[in-house]
C-alpha cells in the first residue's frame, strides 16, 4: 500500500493508498524549521510559512481560500522545530487541485509588500495571544530555559524585534532557501493510485538541485534548575522536565509507556494523585517533544497560589517513585493498550497517515510497519520502564519553570533532588 520514489532533482514523494477512505491528505514537508534560523532571524520561518498563503503568480490570496473551499477542502501550513509543513485535505477526486494548490504556494508565492506589512501585524498578535494564555506560555517559558542559547529554545513565532525588521527581500531569499528538492518531501495518504500521484508532482514539482549546504545543527546542552516568572494570575503554572530521548532512539518504546503511566491520561499516576485523589488542579498531564539528536519529558500543572508547593513536592515523589521501584504488571499492561489503541485509533485518519509516512521519512529513512511498532510496545517490560526512569529522572538535569504570582521567598523551600 505504501510507495516511495524519488524525482530526479531529489525531491521525494511518498504514498499510501488507503481503500474505502473518502478523503486524501497531501502535504509538501520542507525539512528546515526554527532550529535552522540564525538568532537575528528567529521567527523568519514561521513568517515565509504565513506569506505563502497571501496570493501567487497564479492566485490572489482570496482565490486560493475559494477554490480550497468550494471543494469542501482545507488548507493549511505549520512551522516546526526542525521541519515546515504546508498541507491540504480533500475529497479522493479533488486530490490535483490540492496538489496543484499547495505546490503552488510552496513554489510560486510572490510576497506583495502590503501583505508582508499586514501579516507582521498578524505575526505580532499571534505572540501576545501566546504571551496572553499562561498554559501556552509556560512552555514556551520553559524550554526557553532548558534549552538556554539554543534555537530549540526559541519560539518558533520569533520576537516583536525580530518580526518587526524581517523586510522583503530577507523573507524572499529564505523562501528561495526552502525549496530545495533534497530536503522536500511530498507525503499523500488516501484512497489513490500513487503512480498517479507520481505523474502529478513530476508535472508540479519541476524544481533544480540545489546547491545550498544543509544547515548545521548543534547539540543543545540542558540547563538544571528553577525559573521563576512573575505575572499577576489567578493560577500558577509549572512545567517540570527533564532530559529526554531523541525521535528515533532505541529505547522509544519503553519511553513512550512511561510518559503514557505518568501523565498521559485519566488513569496516569499524575492525574489520579494530584487531581482525583488532592483535587488541587484542573489540568495536568506529562508531555514529550522529541527531536533528531535530543528530546524533553515533561510535565503541566496549573495551581492555586497556595498549593504550588504541595504540587512541586508531589511532582518529585511521583518521579522519585518510578525511579526506585518497579511498576506493577496491571499498571504497565493499562499504559500498553492505552498506546497501542491510540496508535491504532490514529490511522483511521488520512492526515495522521500522511504525517506518519513524512515523519517514518524524517527521522528513520523508512517506513515502520505497525505491526511492527505494536510488538515493541508489547515487548517492553517492568525492568525497562525502571531502567527508563533512572536514566531519566536524574537531579543533574532536572528543571523547573513557574508563572505566576509567587513569592520568591517561597521558592527556597523547593528541593528538585530526585
């Protein structure tokens, strides 16, 4: 069902033919993202990823939006840490003017000047409206200071300073850079004849190699400790982490069950302990960002002023727990079904499908059967989730953000050592 091919400048196009589905999804990957921005143009990105959709040689911005629509269709783009994406979703039958569409934005896209000004002003409101929404913003806060210096630790919207300077001809030449063939891939999942799809994109996509160098990608080193942010709200916001694994690393699977035991549900330690047994929060959960060469495990929690610090102390002994004794077999045996089933339940969706071939692409070179990802889930064993937590609960990169209004006298009272 799967089939992968490669155009002769090196642009690659993945398919999978899904039969009975009613809907395909497209989307052109392009493997450079926020971590590829020099610290002057953070935000740079994100910025060319807007201006996509703000007309072509082709199309005026309302044109794009009326032919996507009166299909029925969406259209869309995101920017990521280390990929970009533009995508669409459409009936099996409007699958080349999605594909028409999206390589027309991605390739074609002109930049007029009042749109660039107009959108910086869209840019600008989207990082209050982040600054405004404290859930959002601890973790921005967060990985800003555990990944102090590094660009996984800035935004991927950029600053007010940075937006407000990046002028035409700086946003042209970065689109310039994005389209290069080696680093584009093409993923479409759906009731379709991939050697179609093939035919459609070499007509498309007719893109020169390019001799831009790949962008070169540093470690981040993390940074222990504890941040404090005050801001007048009626909760406080932790997010603690630690140093996690990268995307395709070996010992993913037994990772993904911890998170999924600790705070990936209802059922998780972190929602029965802190929420139904204490009732002293609404909202927390853990959390995984994962990258080529490095990764954060993390956990949310919003509380009362008054309880931050039965909260952060709870956080500690929960990790704790798991780093020193094993957990039991009905435990595990929940966590394995629950990520298998929602694994599972995933595939029943075309754009989770495309995504999941971009993603196999990116960060394996292949294709993972499922087959395959649910046997080593179900391989993973109580000694590997202990041996998980200890490699990852150690004090010396352990770190805690807090949004608040908190007294920072308090903070004293606050012992990460796990």
């Amino acid at each position: 069902m799967i089939k992968t091919a490669r155009l002769a400048s090196g642009m690659r196009i993945l398919t999978e033919r899904i039969p009975h589905s009613i809907s395909v999804s497209a989307g052109i990957w392009i493997l450079r993202g926020s971590r590829d921005e020099p610290p002057e143009s953070n935000g740079i990105t994100h910025f060319v990823e807007h201006l996509f959709f703000k007309g072509t040689e082709r199309r005026s911005a309302l044109d794009i939006s009326r032919q996507i629509e009166s299909v029925g269709g969406s259209l869309n783009a995101f920017t990521g840490k280390e990929f970009t994406c533009l995508y669409s979703r459409v009936l099996n039958k409007h699958l080349p003017l999605a594909l028409d569409l999206i390589s027309d934005l991605f390739l074609h896209a002109v930049f007029p000047e009042e749109e660039i000004e107009k959108e910086r002003q869209v840019i600008l409101q989207e990082i209050h409206m982040v600054e405004d929404s404290p859930e959002e913003f601890i973790h921005e806060l967060f990985s800003g200071s555990y990944w102090r210096g590094h660009p996984l630790g800035r935004s991927t919207l950029g600053t007010p300073e940075t937006v407000g300077r990046f002028d035409r001809a700086a946003l042209r030449a970065y689109a310039d850079l994005l389209v290069d063939p080696s680093r584009v891939i093409l993923s479409v999942a759906g009731n379709i004849d991939g050697d179609e799809v093939i035919r459609l994109a070499e007509g498309l996509f007719s893109l020169s190699a390019s001799e831009n160098p790949d962008p070169s990608q540093e470690k981040p080193t993390p940074h222990r400790g504890l941040e404090l942010h005050v801001k007048e709200l009626e909760q406080v916001h932790l997010c603690l982490g630690t140093l996690g694994y990268p995307y395709a690393d070996a010992r993913r699977h037994a990772y993904h069950v911890l998170n999924t035991l600790l705070g990936g549900g209802m059922s998780s330690r972190l929602f029965q302990e802190i929420r139904e047994n204490r009732g002293l929060a609404y909202s927390v959960y853990s959390f995984q960002s994962a990258y080529f060469d490095t990764g954060l495990l993390g956990v949310y929690v919003g509380t009362s002023p008054q309880a931050m610090l039965q909260v952060v102390e709870l956080l500690t002994q929960i990790l704790s727990d798991l780093k020193k004794n094993r957990i039991g077999a009905d435990e595990l045996q929940l966590a394995k079904e629950q990520l298998k089933g929602n694994l599972l339940l995933s595939t029943e969706s075309t754009s989770n499908r495309m995504s999941k071939l971009a993603m196999n692409e990116v960060y394996f070179g292949k294709q993972l059967e499922m087959e395959e990802v649910i046997r080593n889930i179900d391989g993973v064993t109580e000694d590997d989730v202990l041996a998980t937590s200890q490699s990852l609960f150690r004090p010396e990169v352990i770190s805690l953000t807090i949004l608040g209004d908190v007294d920072r006298e308090s903070l004293s009272r606050i012992n990460l050592e796990i």
